[in-house]
C-alpha cells in the first residue's frame, strides 16, 4: 500500500451528518430484542467503554467492550457511528460498519430469503458472544439472492435431525447446500500479538525512564515466543544513549530507533485534536502508518476536555511496529484452512452439490495472505469428501482499516478466490460476487497482489 501523505487536518464542520443505511441495519437488529433489554445492554456496553478509556487516559491499555456481549459492543459501534460518534472508537466502527452498512443497503433483499429473521434474533440473542459468524451468513445469503437465485432458504436448527447446511439455494434446474464458516484469528496469531505488546512494553518503560521520545521499527526473523522479554532493550538503551540512528541487524531481528516526528505531531494538534490511541496518532507519532504491521504505542498526553478520548496535547511517547518474517511464524498462521474445511464439509447432504464459504478476517500483512492462499488451494486439490457432493469452496477474504486517509474514517479490502475441490466440471454457484464491497467496482486481482 503506497503511504499516503499524514501532513492533514480534519475539517471542523460537516460532522453533523447522518448515515441511514447504517441506521436501518441496527434498526432491524435491534427489533429482536426487547426494547428494555436492549438499551441495559447498550448503557453496560458504554459503561465498559467509559471505564476502559479512564483506564487508556492513565496510560494503560484495556479491552474496549465485554466479549460476552459482543453484538452490543457491535450495536453501540454502528449506532453511535451512524448518528453522533459519541462512544465510537476506530477499531470498533471498522470491524462492523462495512458489514451492516451493506445490510442496511439491501435489507429488503435480505428480506425475501426465508428464515432471515430467525437468523438475525439468534446472532442477537443466543449468539451475542460471537456475532460474526451470523452477520456472515446473512451477507451470504443476500449475495445469492443477489447473484440470481430464485429461492434462498435458511436451515432450520432442529434437535435430532443431525449436522444440516447453513442454507438452501434454488433456482430452475438446480439446487445447492451451502455451509458458512466464519474463521477467527488463530490462536497462533493472537499469541504472537500478545508476545509482541509484551516486547514493546519493555521499551515503553525505558523511554519514560530515559525521558526520550522514540520510534522502534523490528522486523522478526523468528518466531515471537523465542524472542527474549529483554530483546529490544539493550538496542534501544543503545540508540537513545550514543544518540545512534544506526540499525541494528543480528539473527534474531533488524531494526532502527528513531525520533518522534514532533514536527508533524505537534503542528496538527494544533489545530486538530486527535483520538488517543487510534492509527492516526501512531501515523503523526511516527510520520507514516503501516497497515500490515503490528503496533504499540505508549504516551503521556492531556485529554480534550470536550471528548477526553481525543488528545489536546502529548508531551511524550514512544512507538514499537514490528513485523514478524519467520518462516515458522508464516506457516502457523497459514494454517486452519483444512480443519475448517473437514468440519464444514460434515454439514453437507449428500443428495445435491455443495459449497463452503469460508470468511477470512486478516490484518496479517499481504505475504501471509498469499502463503495462506497457496496453501488454501493444495488443500481444496487434495480434499476428499466423506459423504458429500462438495464442490466448491469460496474464500471471502476481509482487511479492514482504521484507515488514515482524509476524510475517511474505515475502509475495507474483500477479496474472493473460489478454490476447486479435486477435480470436476460443475461450474461454481456464484460466481465473482463480493459480500460487502459494490460489485463491480473493484480492481482485478487479489489484496496481496501489488497494484
């Protein structure tokens, strides 16, 4: 992704506006909930926000929402993007702004699909957990209806009839069983995540006693977990000490130290205030924001009293962005693909094709998606139904952005790629749709290709 130029600031007028699509999705969501219920849900979904950015004000980082909640957490995020931002945080409008956004876009086509609504009361209800996986098979089912099918039928859940499709979809002289699987981050990826604040705390806590403002770019060459605690310290005591912008380069990791670019930080808060925390403030801290890096930031900062969670002012900081590049790490996190696949492929009947669609959310960086590609389609050309007629596997692939663009406050890169299970001449179902992206609109080519 070409960098684009940090040096801007946010208008101050035209905030008063209004997204009604937006607005209709979380409209229709809502329905399935008691009224009462869910505005306690909503007010302890605020509640936890309001707690966590104290906690984020004191220097501390904390989780945003309840993961017990998650379709709250979801709602809260929609709404309050769609109407006054009051509770809305960059990390959390970008991971369902997109999704019901398209929702709301299409609701009366998602309408005439049968056993919507009981899907959506369950994503709401019994599966306000994980919510994902609900939201996804809506957008499924509405981009089959989209593509031309007649009819498209949820399955109900029915106790003792055994595992069953997520859907059914007709149309003259053909039907399909079609399976939805949402894939989480591995546990390998959150691991290494985790592995990697940890790192970046070290550093965190010899800027503040160095009193010394730093940017620290790693690039990993192995895996997170074999990287003592202590690894960047002695680099960065180095650096901040003999005053060196020199990088370093050893088996373990290259990297550099650098200055916060007070330049640019300090000119835009000026005359713009900034939410603490967001990739903003790391693009102004560090003067440019990968998207397909990690990072970690730590500062001491005074608070907007109008909107505590924008910063007026910042008086120290220090930035960590790492890469991990080990072989190893790749490969783990390539990964998943054919337990899913074994899983999914147990839903289908055996008395009509079928096919899995199998959404893929990454923030991992183009080289892991494409390694996971590749690996994705070894796996589908060496796959063998047990009992089913599979035939397809579809792979949606999300990136979604807490972009630094002007005037831009999420973005989403969707990718789809079908892989071909063994070999046939069935032609697939649904062919070069898009989930959440406007069908036609997009460039050729995959996400991790160049453009």
């Amino acid at each position: 992704m070409a960098k684009n130029d940090p040096d801007w600031t946010a208008t101050s007028a035209g905030h008063d506006w209004r997204d009604d699509e937006l607005m209709l999705a979380v409209a229709w969501l809502k329905s399935f909930v008691p009224s009462r219920d869910m505005e306690r849900r909503l007010d302890a979904a605020k509640a936890f926000l309001v707690v966590a950015r104290e906690k984020m004000r004191e220097g501390v980082q904390a989780p945003l929402y309840d993961p017990s909640d998650t379709a709250a957490w979801y709602i809260l995020q929609a709404q309050t993007y769609a109407t006054d931002r009051a509770f809305w945080t960059p990390e959390g409008v970008m991971r369902v702004a997109p999704f019901l956004t398209r929702i709301g876009k299409e609701l009366p086509l998602l309408l005439s699909v049968k056993g919507a609504e009981e899907r959506a009361s369950r994503l709401m209800l019994t599966d306000r957990r994980q919510p994902d996986s609900g939201i996804y098979e809506l957008l499924v089912a509405m981009a089959y209806r989209r593509g031309g099918w007649d009819r498209v039928e949820f399955v109900p859940e029915t106790p003792g009839r055994g595992r069953t499709p997520d859907l059914n979809v007709y149309r003259p002289r053909s039907r399909w069983a079609v399976e939805c699987k949402r894939l989480a981050p591995s546990p390998y990826a959150a691991r290494e995540k985790l592995q990697g604040i940890k790192l970046a705390e070290a550093v965190h806590a010899l800027s503040l006693e160095k009193g010394e403002s730093v940017v620290v770019e790693v690039r990993y060459k192995i895996e997170l977990a074999d990287v003592p605690d202590d690894y960047l310290v002695p680099h960065v005591r180095s650096a901040i000490e003999r005053r060196s912008l020199t990088p370093w380069d050893d088996e373990i990791a290259s990297g550099r130290v650098r200055p916060v670019n007070w330049e640019l930080t300090r000119k835009i808060l000026r005359a713009d205030y900034v939410y603490f925390g967001s990739s903003r403030m790391v693009e102004l801290l560090a003067g440019y924001y990968a998207h397909d890096a990690d990072h970690s930031m730590a500062a001491k900062w005074r608070p907007w009293p109008d909107r505590p969670e924008y910063a007026d002012a910042v008086y120290h900081a220090s930035v960590v962005t790492w890469r991990s590049l080990s072989k190893a790490a790749v490969r783990q996190k390539a990964r998943h693909f054919r337990k899913i696949l074994a899983d999914a492929e147990g839903q289908l009947p055996p008395d009509r094709p079928g096919v899995i669609h199998i959404g893929i959310e990454s923030n991992a960086g183009s080289q892991v998606d494409y390694l996971r590609h590749l690996s994705n389609i070894l796996e589908a050309r060496l796959f063998e139904p047990r009992n089913s007629r599979l035939r397809w596997v579809y792979g949606n692939y999300f990136v979604p952005e807490a972009t630094t663009q002007k005037d831009e406050s999420w973005a989403i890169t969707e990718t789809m790629v079908p892989y071909r299970i063994g070999s046939h001449r069935t032609q697939w179902p649904l062919p070069d749709h898009m989930l959440v992206s406007e069908e036609g609109y997009h460039r050729p080519g995959m996400h991790w290709d160049s453009p």
